[in-house]
C-alpha cells in the first residue's frame, strides 16, 4: 500500500511541475511578463517538492509512519485535481439544443438593412437613406455623427500614427479602403448553378466527408453542417447598394436547406496587439481569406452537380453565428462572438448555403454559458461600455447577452480600427499552448474549473490586460522607429 501511494504522489508532482514548467516557458515566448513571472515561482515551488520528496525517498523517511499522512494528502490533491481536470459536472440543455435552446419568444428576422455597417455605407440625398430613415428616425442623429467622424473605422490608422503609409497600405489590400475594391467584393459570382443534365446521387455521409476535408484542405480550420433555421436568414438585403445584381432592400430567399459553416483562426500574435491596427490587419486577412474559401467551396459545390452560395463579407444572406452554433462549432459568448474549444473567440466565420444533402452536425455543449455569466471580463475590459455586466436576458425573442452595437461602433471610430479588445481579454484567446488546452478542456468540462480558473486568469494576466506587441513586420509606426 505504502509503494502505491509513493508512486501516485511522485507522478503528481512531476505531473505538476510538469505544467508549470511549459507555461513558464510558453509565457516567456508569448512575452506574457506577469504570467511567466507567476508561472515561474510555482513551477520553482513545483520543482522543490519534487526534490524534496526525492530526497525523503532515497533516505527511506517515506516509508515511515509521520510520512504516510504526506502521502496522502499529495494523493487527496492529485484525486481532487483530477476530479476538476478530468471529469465531467454538469451539462447545459439548452447549448445542446443549440439556437433552439435561447429562444424565448416570437423571433424576428433581422433586417440587414438595421446593421451599423449597412447604415454607415447610406449617403445624404439619396433614395436609400430617405426610405431608411423615413422608417428608422432613432437611427439618423447618431449616424450622421459618425459619418461626420470618419464613419465606422474612423480614420482607419488603429492607433497607431496617423500619417503612416504602411498600415493603410496593408489594410487596402484586404477590405477597408476602399470598399469598392476590396478583395472579397472582387470574388463573384456569390452563388453557383450546377451544370445542366441530370444530378448525380452522392451518399450524404461520404458528401459530407469530402466537403469537410476539401474546406480543411484549402484553409479552414473548423467546419460543420447544419440544416438551415430560416430564423437566421436576413430578411432584407443593406449592403447591396454597391453589388448591382443585389439591391439595397430586396427581399432575402434562401431556398438550399444546407449550410456548411467554416471559422479561420486569427492569430494570438496579431490579436494581442487590439486595439492597435495590427489586429484589425488580422481581422481583414480572416475575411478575405474566407471569402476565398467559400468561394472556391461553393464552385465545388456546383461542380459536383449542386447549387451553391458562398457567404463572405460581401455577401450574407444568412446569420453565421447562429448557423455557427446549430452546426455545433460552438456556442454565443458574452461579447457576441463565437467561442470554441479550438480557438476561443479568435476566429472568423465564413459559409456556402447549398442543396447537396448533407449529415447535419450535432450543436456543443463546452461550458461558455456558465463560463460567461461568470468571467464578465470583456465586459470590465470593454472601454465603451457596451457589454453587459449582467446575465443574459431575452432580447427579440432570443436569451442572449446583447451588445450594444452602437456605442460599440462609435468607439471603432474615435480609434480607427475594430478594437477587439473584448477578443484579446477573453481568457478563451490564449494561445493553445499545452498548459492552456488543459485548462480550456478543463473549464469546458466542469463547473468547478469554470469558477477557479476565470479568478487564475486575473492573477496570472491581469483584470485589465494591456495589449502586446505584434510581430515586427506588424508595428505600424514610422520607417525609422
């Protein structure tokens, strides 16, 4: 018995000194100071009971009776530490059910047309703008004060110096500026019939299979099927004003019943620095890269015999997050974006609307609901004040936490970039280095977790982290600096 409990308590510490260690060494490599000066003194800590309790064993004081009751507090940890890593407490229905299980009253579908981007993009004495404000008067005072700033990016210059050709340069290339001739707006047509004659009869298992894997193996790094809720289909067309085969107000049909919904990860190097350009940089790269992905999946599609419709930045007809979650991606965070095991919130959405019958995806239960009411930390974080402290609450006939898009937007444009400040904070966006995949495993699995570690990741990065630096290529600032 006493050989049994030496061996349990020496693989918990190593165990231990074990995870200390790589986040130590991971903090100092993600110039993560606090962290790696925290995880440095447990892992010393960790490493002097491991000598410690070496040197008890080579003089054989283990095996004394003042010893054992050592021992068996280290094995009492090691179970309680495995009862908090490992197993699983308490599950959400609701997250099973997926968007079903936020439902709380009649739902609306939502108007593009009422979207801050769609309403920026409005110009005086047109056609477009009387309809819209004729109908939506609350809207008008506000919008035209952020026009009159620079609209939804202001400046466009993140923080950075304003006079800078570099981060403008690169932000052209992608989205920002100008909108006319982005690259997503570049890629059309957004939907693809398949070639006449009669359509070959794929099984929806194997169909499934080689969609997934083709979205994989041109860049996506998560995928899922679902059937269509029309719940989440935009009602009307708002950004079609500049897309002449989509007009501003038109009526939204979606007749495909399948949706392949795909994330890109942006990357814990340019997030770091929000709400500097360097993270609106990476934002702009996701959505041109999803563009081109959906894109080329959506002419697979229709190649194979199938009508399909790629929805990117240039072109929504439906409303990703909840196709995101009903596809089991993930679930709704506080922050309004979708969180997942893999990535956090770190990623961007992208899909294909298509008529190939596919094997929908069952949606996951990871704990952000519980996780969420508890952390509140991008609600602390967020300069504007436009997430809500409290719990989440009905809202157009769903129960969710609801941002306020406005005061949101208008912070974008006394800024000039996209903030995602609430994106960087989120204990969720570190790194999935090893000792973080653990925690992120362990908070998705258990209640216990959830509580203990949103309090660890105050001590360890702070309540209020400041950003970091992005790569070099990324610093924004003058030639010579």
């Amino acid at each position: 018995m006493i050989a049994i409990l030496i061996l349990a308590s020496a693989l918990i510490l190593i165990f231990q000194a074990v995870v200390g260690g790589t986040f130590f060494v991971s903090s100092i490599r993600e110039k993560e100071h606090r962290a790696a000066l925290l995880g440095g003194l447990q892992f010393l800590v960790m490493l002097a009971a491991v000598v410690v309790f070496g040197h008890l064993y080579a003089m054989g004081l283990l095996e004394e009776g003042n010893c054992r009751m050592l021992l068996v507090c280290i094995v009492a940890y090691g179970g309680l530490l495995f009862l908090t890593l490992v197993m699983k407490w308490g599950s959400n229905p609701r997250a099973r059910a997926g968007t079903e299980g936020s439902i709380a009253g009649e739902v609306q579908r939502f108007d593009e047309r009422e979207t801050v981007f769609a309403r920026d993009q409005l110009q005086p004495d047109t056609d477009e703008y009387k309809t819209f404000y004729q109908a939506h008067p609350e809207y008008e005072k506000r919008d035209t004060e952020r026009r009159t700033k620079g609209g939804v990016f202001g400046s466009g210059g993140g923080g950075d110096s304003p006079h800078e050709a570099s981060n403008k340069a690169v932000l052209g290339s992608q989205y920002l500026f100008p909108y006319l001739l982005s690259t997503p707006d570049r890629l059309k047509p957004k939907g693809f019939m398949p070639p006449g004659g009669e359509r070959p009869v794929y099984p929806p298992e194997e169909a499934t299979t080689r969609i997934k894997g083709y979205a994989r193996s041109i860049g996506a790094d998560l995928v899922g099927v679902t059937k269509i809720n029309p719940l989440w289909v935009y009602s009307h067309r708002g950004m079609g004003s500049r897309r002449d085969e989509e007009k501003w107000g038109q009526q939204i049909t979606v007749t495909h019943p399948y949706v392949v919904v795909f994330a890109t990860e942006m990357t814990y190097e340019m997030v770091r620095s929000a709400p500097r350009s360097g993270s609106t940089v990476e934002t702009m790269r996701n959505y041109s890269q999803g563009a081109i992905i959906s894109t080329m999946l959506a002419s697979y599609i229709a190649n194979l015999g199938y009508g399909a419709s790629a929805q990117h930045v240039s072109h929504y007809d439906v409303l990703l997050v909840p196709m995101a979650v009903d596809a089991g991606l993930g679930e709704l965070g506080r922050h309004g974006y979708l969180m997942t095991k893999e990535l956090g919130p770190r990623l961007r959405l992208a899909a294909v609307t298509t008529d190939m019958p596919l094997v929908p995806d069952k949606p996951a239960d990871i704990g952000v609901q519980d996780f969420c009411r508890i952390c509140k930390k991008c609600a602390v974080c967020c300069p504007s004040g436009s997430i809500p402290m409290g719990d989440a609450e009905p809202s157009g006939g769903t129960r969710r936490w609801k941002l306020n898009a406005d005061s949101c937007h208008d912070y974008w444009g006394k800024i000039g970039s996209d903030c995602n400040i609430c994106m960087r904070v989120c204990p969720w966006s570190h790194k999935r280095t090893f000792p973080h995949r653990l925690i992120t495993e362990s908070v998705s699995r258990n209640m216990i977790s959830r509580r203990f570690f949103t309090r660890m990741d105050d001590v360890f990065y702070g309540k209020n982290p400041g950003p970091g630096d992005p790569p070099r290529w990324a610093h924004f600032r003058q030639w010579d600096e």
